[in-house]
C-alpha cells in the first residue's frame, strides 16, 4: 500500500485524501448525526407509532359515553343521529371520563351550531333535512323543538308556516290571505318527515283558479276573467304569484 | 384568501373541463430554470470534450472557459429545485438516507458523480500547474485561495503535468457518458410519468440532452464572443468557425429528433392527441411553435446555412453567429418551458386546459427564477478571475 502511494505523484495523493476526508465526514454524520429510524424503516415505524402513542388523548370514544350514561345514548340509537358520535356535539371528553365530577362536556345549545350540517347548502344530499335558519323559527334554540339525541321533531309541524314562514307572511298580506294553504296544495303526510323527496301538489289545471276567478264564477268580489281567451295554454300561476299582495 | 382569489381568476380562464386540482399549476418557472440550466452544464461539457477527446484543435480556447461555464452553472443546479421543495438545508439528508428506488434521489447521486468526479477533479487537473505559478507570483488573499484550490501542492515537474494531462483525458472520457447521464436522467424524470402523454415518452431523454447540447454550444459560443474581448483579447475567428459549425450540426439533430418525436406522436394518434393538439395550437402557440421553433431553431439554421454559403465578412459572422446564439437560447429556455408548463396546462380528463399564472415576487416568482438565471454568470465572473482560461501570452498572442 505504502509503495502504490509512493508511485502515485504527490497531487493524486492529495487529491486521494480529499476524497478519503470527505468519505470519512460522510460517514461520521451519518453514523452519529443521522437518527437511527431515518437509517432504517422498522425502526422509523416504530418511532412513529411511539411517538404517535405519547400524544395526549383528547377523545374517550362513543363506547366509555355508554358506560355511565344510558338514557341518552338508548334515544340516540333509534334516532336520525344515531351514526354520529356523542363528542362530534359535546366535544372531546377524554378529560370528563378522568375526572366526571370536575370536568363537564360542553352542549352547544346555539341555534349556529345545529346549521354547521342543517344549513340550507345546495351541495349536501338530496333529502338531507336542511333549513334556512333566518327564516325557520327565528331566535328560537333549536333544541326547543329538536331533542338533539332523537332529532325528529316531537309533534309533526301543525302548519306549512314552520318551515315556509317567508311563504306564510307574504301570503298574510296578500288577497289570499284566509284562503289555507291546503286548498291549492296537497302535503302528503310523508313531506314533512321527508321535504325533499316528497313533494306537495300545485295546481296544474287553469280550471282550479278558474272556479274563483272565472267570469262564469258565482263568487263575488273577485277579479274575475274569461278563461276562454286570457292567457290560453298557460297554468295560471306562471303569470300570477298567488301568494303576493296583488298576486300579480 | 390571496390563494383563493387567485384560484378564482384561474378558474375564469380554464377552458372544457378541469378537474378541481389541475387549475393551478404545481411546478413552476423554478421547474423550467433547473433543466435549462443543467442543460448548459451538459452542454458546455461536451464541447469541452470535444478538445480532450476528439481532438478538435481549433476548440482549444474555448476548452477552459467550457469547463468554468460547466461548473458555474452546475453549482447552481440544484438551487431552483432546492427553494421550489423549501428546506434546501435538508438536501444532504439525501446523500445519508439514499433511497435507491427513487428516480428523484437519484438525481443526488448524479449530480454529486458529476460535480465531484468529473467536474471539479478535470479543473483541478488541467489548472493545478498554472495555480502553483500563479499563487508564487501573487500575494493576498488571492495567493492563498489558489494554494487552497491548488491542495498544496508544489510540483511542477514535466513528470507531474504529464500525469495531469493524461488523467483529464480519461476524466473526460468519464465525463462524457456522466454529461449524458446527468441531462438524460432530467429527461428520464419527465419521460417516466406515465399518466401525461406529454411528457410521457422514451425519446424524452434524448430530446433533453441533445437540446442540452445545443444550448451549451451555444452558451459558450456567446460567452467567448463576449469575455475574451473583454480581456483584452482577439476572437478567434477559425475557433469560432468550428464552435458554430458544430452548433449546426448539433441543431440539425437536436431538430429531426423533435420532428421525429412528433412524427411519432402523431402517427400513434393515442386518446390525447386532441387535447394536445388543441393545447399546441392555443395556450403553446407562441411559446413553441414561434419561439421554440421558428425562432429558437428554423431561423438560426438558415442563418447558419447562409454564412456556411456565402463567404460572409468577419465583422457580418460575428454578428449573425451572436444572434443565432442568442436565438437559440432563446429557442431551449422556451423548449424547457414548453416541456414543463405545458404538460400541466392540461386536463388528465382530456377535455380542458388551464393558464399558468407566473408570479413576480414571492419563492416560486419570476424574480427568484432570474435571479438564479444571473447568478451563474457572477460565479463565472469570479472563477475567471481566479482561474484565467486564457494565459496572457495568449490574449496578447491571439
């Protein structure tokens, strides 16, 4: 060995021993500075799932909510909310399940939490129960209607108004005013628990309007035309919103 | 919200259908500089080469200034690709951690092979005489610098140059499969993405070096139009004959293997060809049928056809020579543009395109990316003054 270098002339040898300095640097870095777990892949997953492991636990579960309370999770099981866990709404308890007399899960009972799903959006799923919360009930908790762990609401809505409140106070003041809402539209029962799918009726006959607002009409103190001639193939309500002051 | 509003104006100028993740762009102009640049590292090293090599005698002053242009702008290389990942101060983890079955990481190994073993030990060689003279004869901190660069050593001998003369030519003889190696795997990167037809191609990789051929010739041609007059000294005309005829020759291929790539394309007619010809006649238009093709490569080749021709004047040569490199420059800066932006201008559904939107300020900007395009030429600047690739007998000679 010591002859080979004797041979080599003197730049190859320096140039040897910047290559050897260099090879001997790489080697020290990765030796003593370079982790073991960036070395070797086992090793890198076990780090991880120990580093994963030493992170502080902030949610229980749905199974330790079940442990001491049975009251709400037996109404939440048949309910509409049944697939969604307790701590989606009462936020992360694995502090309460520590220490239950001390720390109390919170409740949202603002009307803006339930909107963060019940919101009217036109993205979320055909028959998803949405509503658009300045108009449905105003300044009203949600949970005075709803029980959030069985959500449908206790009674079926007495009038359309609780749902279509902007129809119902137009219609207040409008002509039609003592005429109900179900003289003009059939609800089957099925639309209030399912308002997207199931739809009420309109009028499609030109006659329907027409035994008020014909000319050949009993009633008095109504408009009234010849439905022979106004307005020929058209449905009435194309022309006229029948829930407006002038209906015009 | 800054990214939101940009997205939103993006999405005005989607053209068919896109899907959500395709509006905006994720490899930038900071992605175009870093073949461009590798390219004149290759580049410029081939011609280097074609003096140690193939002993083209004429090249001979155009030798040094090739091989400092090859390392200045190797050593900004891996710069753009550095600031685009963020963490540049994490890159040497590669080198520890190698990860063999990554193209990317390989690049690493590449890239260090070349700069290391080829670059750097070439120079090193081919100065190491002239470093010993000169750091004897200046004082300072520049007589140091070159003790340092030189390792120390002192011999001077006929029996020590002989030695470095013979090992750059072998180390050239190394550095000619590493060049190709270096510019054939960026190609290789963008022709192994198999799900873009645009990029996807075996030809990628020859595309790529013999455009980086070019552009290096070319890069050299007009730095030595340049420098060597600003040194005092005198162009030489029959040196720069050659460099422009092998320039020539080099377009010629690096155009029929771009006319043949397309050719291809065409004639395999795959399911994209609609949304690629769609994308080559609007969003591409101007940046590669006008100035990569009829700019960057037509134009100079009449113009070098010409002056091969007629038996133009000097003063005229230069001239039209400074042009065409220019033009060619030119010509490669749009052709890697093209490669880059213009795979990700459309949609993978086949059905729509987006816009690039360049920045001006900011990491992934316009003016990072010319900064790091100015900034070889200032190491250049440096690594001349340190390292003359002309001797003074030379320039007073020439």
């Amino acid at each position: 060995m010591k002859d080979f270098f004797k041979k080599l002339p003197e730049q190859a040898v320096r140039v040897v021993v910047v290559f050897l300095v260099l090879a001997v640097v790489v080697f020290v870095i990765r030796q003593f500075i370079i982790p073991p777990e960036m070395k070797e892949p086992a090793l890198q997953r076990a780090s991880s799932e120990e580093r994963e492991a030493a992170k502080e636990i902030h949610y229980a579960g749905a199974q330790s909510c079940v442990q001491c309370h049975d009251k709400e999770p037996e109404i939440k099981k048949s309910g509409y909310h049944r697939d969604l866990a307790c701590e989606s709404c009462h936020g992360a308890a694995q502090k309460h399940v520590d220490n239950p007399t001390d720390v109390k899960p919170t409740s949202p009972k603002k009307r803006d939490y339930c909107a963060y799903c019940h919101k009217y959006n036109f993205s979320r799923p055909t028959g998803f129960p949405q509503i658009n919360p300045d108009m449905h009930n105003p300044r009203k908790p949600c949970i005075s209607c709803h029980n959030p762990h069985n959500p449908k609401p206790p009674t079926t809505p007495r009038s359309c108004n609780a749902c279509h409140a902007q129809i119902e106070r137009a219609k207040a003041a409008s002509y039609h005013a003592l005429i109900t809402c179900t003289v003009c539209h059939t609800a089957p029962e099925k639309h209030k628990i399912s308002p997207r799918t199931v739809i009420p009726t309109k009028p499609d006959k030109r006659e329907f309007c027409g035994k008020c607002h014909d000319k050949a009409s009993p009633r008095k103190g109504v408009p009234t035309v010849d439905m022979a001639t106004h307005g020929e193939k058209y449905v009435c309500w194309q022309c006229h919103y029948p829930h407006t002051l002038g209906g015009i | 919200m800054e990214t939101a509003q940009n997205f939103m104006e993006l999405s005005k100028q989607v053209v068919g259908f896109i899907y959500p993740n395709e509006i905006d762009i994720q490899w930038s102009i900071l992605i175009v500089v870093y073949p461009y640049i590798t390219g004149l590292v290759a580049g410029a090293f081939i011609l280097a080469s074609l003096v140690k090599v193939f002993n083209v005698k004429e090249l001979q002053p155009t030798y040094r200034l090739a091989m400092l242009t090859a390392l200045a702008f190797m050593l900004i290389a891996p710069l753009p690709l550095q600031l685009h990942l963020g963490r540049p101060e994490r890159s040497y983890e590669m080198f520890m951690t190698p990860n063999l079955t990554s193209a990317m990481a390989m690049f690493g190994f590449v890239y260090l092979w070349y700069l290391m073993l080829v670059l750097l030990l070439e120079i090193y060689f081919e100065y190491r005489r002239d470093m010993i003279v000169w750091s004897s004869e200046s004082t300072g901190l520049k007589k140091w610098v070159l003790k340092i660069l030189s390792l120390f050593s002192t011999d001077i001998s006929e029996k020590a140059v002989a030695f470095d003369k013979k090992t750059v030519k072998i180390i050239t003889i190394i550095g000619i499969p590493s060049a190709f190696l270096l510019h054939g795997y960026v190609g290789f990167i963008f022709g192994s993405i198999k799900a873009n037809p645009w990029w996807s191609s075996v030809m990628m990789p020859v595309v790529f070096l013999f455009s980086a051929i070019v552009s290096g010739i070319a890069m050299v041609m007009l730095l030595y139009m340049i420098i060597k007059p600003l040194l005092g000294g005198k162009i030489d005309m029959k040196c720069l004959d050659k460099v422009a005829s092998f320039l020539f020759y080099a377009v010629i291929v690096d155009f029929s293997i771009e006319v043949l790539d397309f050719i291809h394309r065409l004639y395999e007619s795959e399911e994209s060809i609609k949304i690629l010809s769609q994308l080559v006649t609007t969003k591409l238009f101007i940046s590669l049928v006008v100035l990569q093709i009829l700019m960057g490569m037509l134009l100079p080749l009449a113009v070098m056809a010409v002056i091969k021709v007629f038996k133009l004047q000097e003063e005229v040569r230069k001239l039209l020579y400074f042009v065409c490199g220019l033009l060619i420059q030119l010509g490669i800066f749009s052709t890697r543009w093209n490669v880059v932006i213009g795979g990700q201008l459309f949609s993978k559904s086949f059905r729509g395109l987006t816009t690039y939107k360049m920045e001006l300020m900011g990491m992934e900007g316009f003016l990072v990316a010319l900064a790091l395009l100015i900034l070889p030429f200032v190491i250049l600047s440096i690594l001349i003054k340190l390292l003359p690739p002309w001797k003074k007998e030379e320039l007073a000679g020439s």
